[in-house]
C-alpha cells in the first residue's frame, strides 16, 4: 500500500441534524449506552428516585488488586448476561505536541491480539515486524531530505514487507472469539481523558474476558501498525480535512484555549498521526497502561467473590508502574471575545463557546441544567426562540464538558441558519436568551422540568449495565469514587433558581466567550 499523503479536497458537509453524532465520531468522545431496561417503572420525581438508587448502590462493591488496579462490581441477576469496561486513565490530554494522536492509536492497536493470539507464526512474524519499523525510520529521513526516488523504493520495500507479515495474520481474532462466545457490543473509544474498552457475554464466560482482557494488555502485539496507520489517516481525512463540520470544531478548540492541553484533537493532527512511530506507541503504552492506571467495572450476572478470585489470578499477573506526572493545566482566564470565521462549502454554521470548571467543582451540576433549560428538547428557550418562533435556524444544541470534563472546560452553544437568515441572526438571538437567563430568575416550573429530565437521565443510564460500568469508571477515575454517582441526585435536587442566575452571570460574559461560524463559500 502507499502510505496516506496530506490533505484531500474538501467535500459536501454532513446532514445537519447529525452535527452531534459526527462531534463524538470526530473526537473519539464518550460512547452512548443502550436505553434503560430496569428503571423504566421508576417515577423520575425525587421521592422515587433516591431510594432506588440507594438500593443499586448497595449491590456495588470495589477492590484493589496490591498492583493498584482496581475492580469495581455490581451485581445483577436478572439476565444471565455481564457488561464488561476496562477505563484506561488516559487519553489525548496526556500527548505532547508533536506526539499526538497516539492514545486512538492504541485505542485500534489494542484489537491486534498477542503473541498467542492473532497470528499463525509469531517467531516468523515478529522479525518482519522489526524490519518495517526500520523501512518506515529509513522512509521518514528520505522524506525529509526530498529524496523522492529512495522514498518510492522505500516504499514498495515497506509494502512487501506488509504483504509477507500479513501471512502470519488470523484477521479479527479477538472479536471471532469474543463473537463465539456469545459477546455483544466489542467496541472501545478514546476521549480527551481516558481510553476505554467494553463489551457484555454471558455470564458463563466471565473467566474468558479475564484471560483475554488480562492477555492483551499484559502481552500485547501491535502487528498491523501501517495498515491501521492508513486507517486512522483515513479517518482524520474523513472526519475533519474533508468536512467542513470537523474543520470548525478544531479550529474551535485551538482558538478557545491558548495552552490548555484540550486544544488539541483527539483523534491527533496529521503530520502526527503519519509520523508516529510503533516505537512512539509502545512507548506511550508503557508510561500509562500500568495496572494502577486502570479501572476495571464489572456489571451483571456474577458473584464479586469469584470476579475478585479471578482477577487476583489474571490480573495479579501485571507488575505496578510508576506513571508519569499528573498533567498541569495552566490555562489563563480569558479576557477579551474571540472570533473567527471560516469560508468553506458548506451551509453556514454558528457556535460560541465559555470556559467553565471541570467535572469536581461544586457548580458541575448546574451547568447540565443550564444546558437543558437552553437547548434540551422542543421547549427549551433556544428552540421555541431561534427555530420556532423567529425561524432564523433550522436546528439548535449544545454540548457542555466539551471535550472533555475532567479538566475546566467549554460549554458550547451553536446553531444552523436556515436559508433566509445569517450567522449573526443566531447570535443575536443567542445573546438575547442569554442576557435573559442572567438577569431574571428561572421560574419553579421550569427548574422542576429540568430537574425532572436530569434525574430521568440519570436513571437512564444506571439502569442499563454497560451505563452503569461506563458511569462507576467515569466516576471513579474523575472524581475519585464511584459512589459520587450515587451522590448525583442530592446535588441535582439543591440547585436553585439564584444558584442558575450566579453561574450563568459568571459564564456567559463577552470576555468569556469563543465565536466560531462557517460562511458558505457559494454565496
């Protein structure tokens, strides 16, 4: 194969509606989890909702492996069935510059199965491995000196080589044996803060993930590193080079933050992403899949007794490691507007975006209501105002902890004009609601149906078991305990009107915000 160059022609943007959709497929961000099936009974009102919760929370229990890893288990028996996430503390925030893009690496390099899975001959595989890793070094420097010729040659030496390892390969291996065994839902994703595996089985085979889960990440092989290295430059290319969507979101985040790690896209820069080295992501591996870097949840039909005697057995196997520093974020506070505009085929886009804290501070569950009494459904404010009453955009939204929460952060409002109206329309209008939400306190009923739709959120979520595996990782790694999920409701049901009017007035000041809009370039 040729490897991928820079940069393609732009192409036609993606249907409008599916703004959202394409956000997290761009930003490898949080993956949703199936609707809830055990607390569809439950009344969300506040007298029902918590002593649900506090008998979930006693079927929870933790442990820690003496290598630091920690095990999270809760027990389900009404289906024979176990959802599974391995939440790996570590995502594109943890890249430097230069580097990034090598934690979605790993994210696709993980599925590549060990020494014992995934190939057919791993003493013949292995040295051609080490023999591309020299083509691809050799390729690099050719490149770079404009040697054209001796690049070509390189090449077509990198490409047998690919051709003859491929002989070694069992394509697919670890999700033919997942599939097997009845599993469901084999997926992983990264995110700016963390990387996580997850999939469900049958309850019978809670031994089978052990092993594999246990083997992957204790003897993983990264075979197939340039053909994945074309994939993902292929989906850089898709997902922002040649969308106009994707294009705006990354300029976006580079303009909102000056030094704040969260500049940069998950899914990783170009230039980085055809550089990156097999060596780069072993390295990166090594720093920050130490077992006490990751969180294991464990969800469904099982015994915590037997889940701890088994991952004692599978799990103990992994040797502690000291992990790099945390990361420091030295972000200043904005102090005057930002804006900028990009001229591209596409219909024209609005978004501005405010800095706000991350997930641990106290005003955390405010800015989901905020965002919920402004573009949550058909009567939030944005909605009635913008696309039913002055008709000035086709569709409005947000997306708060954006792109990531564990860390300050950016709650981001945007909007797509309809044919007859402009970007400022939106803005105007936009600034309008939010000079409103400011000055004049949200009326009862309306903090009552927000509330209404955080706690019918919530038990949407812990009611299905990949929801509560992926909220009792979040938590625990975010915030320092699992059962802070459990805490939610108390904190959804103390925030009041004034506590709204204070944080929005904190907010959604002009030296606070970032403008960013696509102007077509047909007009």
């Amino acid at each position: 194969m040729t490897l991928p160059r820079l940069s393609a022609p732009l192409r036609s943007h993606r249907p409008w509606r599916s703004l959202i959709a394409l956000i997290g497929v761009l930003l490898i961000t949080l993956t949703t989890f199936p609707l809830p099936a055990l607390a569809r009974d439950v009344d969300p009102g506040q007298s029902t909702v918590q002593p649900y919760l506090d008998r979930v929370a006693d079927q929870v229990s933790e442990f820690t492996l003496d290598n630091g890893m920690t095990f999270i288990v809760m027990e389900r028996h009404q289906a024979p069935v176990v959802s599974f996430m391995l939440y790996a503390n570590v995502g594109a925030v943890n890249e430097v510059d230069g580097q990034t893009g090598l934690a979605h690496y790993l994210e696709h390099l993980a599925f590549k199965g060990t020494t014992q899975i995934g190939t057919r001959d791993y003493g013949a595989e292995q040295p051609l491995m080490v023999e591309m890793d020299a083509v691809f070094d050799q390729l690099l420097a050719a490149e770079a000196a404009g040697d054209e010729a001796t690049a070509t040659a390189l090449r077509s030496q990198l490409e047998a080589l690919q051709a003859e390892a491929r002989e070694y390969v069992e394509q697919n291996k670890y999700g033919q044996i997942i599939d097997q065994a009845g599993g469901r839902g084999l997926n992983a994703t990264t995110s700016a803060d963390a990387t996580r595996y997850f999939y469900s089985l049958p309850s019978n085979k809670l031994e089978l993930w052990m092993s594999l889960e246990s083997e992957r990440f204790l003897d993983p092989v990264f075979r197939e590193f340039y053909e994945e290295k074309a994939v993902i430059l292929e989906e850089r290319r898709l997902r922002v080079d040649n969308s106009p969507i994707g294009q705006l979101i990354e300029v976006f985040l580079e303009e909102s933050f000056d030094q704040h790690p969260y500049q940069r896209p998950v899914i990783g820069y170009q230039e980085d992403l055809y550089n990156a080295t097999r060596e780069n992501v072993e390295r990166f591996f090594h720093q920050y899949y130490g077992p006490n870097n990751i969180i294991a949840t464990v969800v469904g039909d099982v015994d915590p007794g037997e889940v701890k005697a088994m991952a004692e057995a599978y799990f103990g196997r992994f040797t502690a490691r000291s992990l790099p520093a945390e990361v420091e974020i030295t972000e200043p506070p904005q102090t005057a507007p930002k804006d900028f505009t990009l001229t591209l085929p596409s219909q024209p886009w609005y978004l501005e975006g405010y800095h706000r804290p991350g997930i641990t501070h106290p005003d955390h569950p405010i800015y989901g209501m905020i965002e919920s009494i402004l573009v949550n459904g058909r009567t939030a404010r944005f909605y009635k105002t913008l696309v039913e009453d002055e008709q000035v955009a086709l569709d409005v939204g947000g997306i708060n902890g954006f792109p990531g929460d564990k860390y300050a952060n950016l709650i981001v409002l945007y909007g797509l004009t309809t044919p007859e109206s402009t970007t400022e329309d939106i803005a105007a209008l936009m600034r309008q609601q939010l000079d409103l939400l400011m000055n004049e306190p949200v009326s009862a009923a309306e903090l009552e149906r927000v509330k209404t739709q955080a706690r019918a959120g919530l038990l949407g979520q812990l009611s299905s078991n990949s929801g509560m595996a992926a909220l009792l990782a979040e938590y625990q790694a975010k915030t320092g305990s699992w059962q802070n999920v459990f805490a939610e409701l108390a904190t959804i049901e103390a925030v009041t009107a004034a506590d709204i009017q204070r944080v929005a007035q904190a907010t959604f000041q002009p030296q606070n915000r970032t403008v960013g809009r696509i102007v077509s370039s047909a007009e």
